[in-house]
C-alpha cells in the first residue's frame, strides 16, 4: 500500500484507542495527516499481580546463560524486560525472537537485534518460522542453556506461543510481565468519539472496552484493525471491519485508514455537531 499524501487526512476525525503512554506515536503518525486525533485510552498497562517478582527471577537466570532463545510478542514486554535487566549483560549466544517489526523495533532501539521476526505480525507466524529445539547433547551450550526458552508476555495471551513452542521440543519459561487494566476516559473524549470519522484498534484488548463505553452505535462508521488477531476481536464484538492493515505496523495501519477514508462519507466534527467543509 503506498504512502498517504500529506494532508490524506485533513478534514477527518479519528479515534484512538491505545492506552495513553503508547499513543503518541499512532497520534503524532494521524495528526501529520492533518486528522482531528481523538484519544480514548481504554486500557493502561499496570504491573503483573505478583508485582513484577516472576519477571525479576527469570531476568536473572537469563544472565546467567539459562535461556537459548527470548521470545517477545509486544513493545511493553520489551520495554518490561530489559527495566528487569537493569543493565545486566545477556550472553551473546542467546538468539532473540520478535512477533514482527513493530516489536522488533523496540528491541534494535533497546540495542538488541532480533534473531528471527516472522513477515505476518502474528503468534502463530512466529512458531512455525521458529526452529526444533536441539537436543542438548547435540550441540555444545556456548555457555547457555540448549533447548530452554523464555516466553516473556502479558497476563492474558493465547496460548499459540508457549503451546507452540513445547510442540517443537521446547522446555518454555513464561513470565509475565504487564497487565492490561480498564483505562481512566472521560465524557468529553466519549462524546467526541461517538461522532468521529474514523476509529483505530491496535489490539485486540481495546475492542471490548471500546463497545462498552460507545455501544455498537457509537463506534465510527471506519474500523481499522492492525492486524488479524485484533481483527477476529472486532468481528467477536460484533462489529465489522473496514480495513486491515497490510503491513502489521502503526505505519501500515494509517496508510489503511487513509486510504478507506479516501472516499468515506464524513461525519460530525467531534464537539462541533457540524459536518467539516471541505474547499
């Protein structure tokens, strides 16, 4: 899908649903297209119930060479990680495994380069692109432990990666390292949204929150999805999907909505009750 225009988006409202302290980037991407951002954070990240203790322990066996591989599914479990890390050293054998670009970002900006990113930005992409587990007295260590991997995640995942990865021969190490809780929105943002041009999901956890605050009426006429998993979330909410970004990225996913935004019928100017002008 080609880049949008500048400007692709001016006279156009979106809503976006990420939980605040990820949003700036989806905003700052909308908002260089000349888009009206609504933010509507129905989640936050809050630490895990055992208050980050699991993480701690498994980020100090990983120093010590007891994993092959570290396997990461999202940037907050990135970010989580290497917090846990709190500049320890990894061993140089150990191989790193991203879900797609997005999370392979965050790890190259946290200056580790992923060892293996899937093309389609998905869990089930990620396990049949990893390998068989070597048996250990195949191969020598090089100083980790053969045929162990840490699967570092959030509280509520599918279960495609750890199920995945034991069917491959793996023993999988799982840590949580986020929760993803109910976000802080307030009515003014409710109303906006309910009268925009345009709503983007990032995740799948977003869905269900989103429909309880603006009910399936309210939700803008453009639902643009990330990717597939978030949109089999959309669909379950009993909602539609306008347009499923090709490349599973926040840049992918704007190039979509501006392009199903092309030709859409604009609604209400959010606060104004007035549909835009266009010159």
């Amino acid at each position: 899908m080609p880049e949008p225009v500048p400007d692709a988006l001016a006279g156009t409202s979106v809503v976006v649903t990420r939980a605040r302290a990820q949003a700036s980037g989806l905003v700052q991407r909308l908002a260089a297209l000349g888009a009206v951002v609504v933010e509507l954070p129905v989640i936050a990240i809050e630490d895990p119930v055992d208050g980050g203790a699991a993480l701690d322990a498994a980020a100090g066996r990983l120093v010590v060479g007891a994993y092959e591989w570290v396997v990461v599914t999202s940037a907050n479990a990135v970010t989580r990680l290497v917090d846990a890390l709190g500049g320890r050293v990894v061993p140089p054998a150990t191989r790193w495994a991203a879900v797609g670009t997005s999370t392979a970002r965050s790890l190259e900006e946290k200056g580790i380069v992923p060892d293996l990113v899937p093309h389609v930005a998905v869990s089930d992409a990620l396990v049949e692109a990893f390998p068989a587990a070597t048996p250990k007295d195949a191969a020598p260590g090089r100083g980790i432990d053969r045929g162990v991997a840490l699967f570092v995640r959030a509280e509520r995942v599918r279960d495609v990666v750890g199920n995945g990865l034991a069917a491959k021969g793996w023993q999988v190490d799982e840590a949580v390292a986020y929760r993803t809780a109910a976000g802080v929105v307030d009515q003014d943002a409710v109303m906006a949204a309910r009268s925009a041009d345009a709503i983007a999901f990032t995740s799948s956890s977003t869905v269900e929150r989103t429909v309880d605050l603006l009910g399936h009426a309210g939700i803008p006429a453009v639902v643009a999805s990330i990717g597939p998993i978030t949109s089999d979330a959309v669909r379950s909410a009993g909602l539609e999907v306008t347009v499923e970004a090709v490349e599973h990225t926040l840049d992918g996913l704007v190039a979509a909505m501006a392009a199903a935004l092309a030709d859409h019928p604009r609604r209400a100017t959010p606060g104004t009750g007035e549909a835009p002008t266009s010159t």
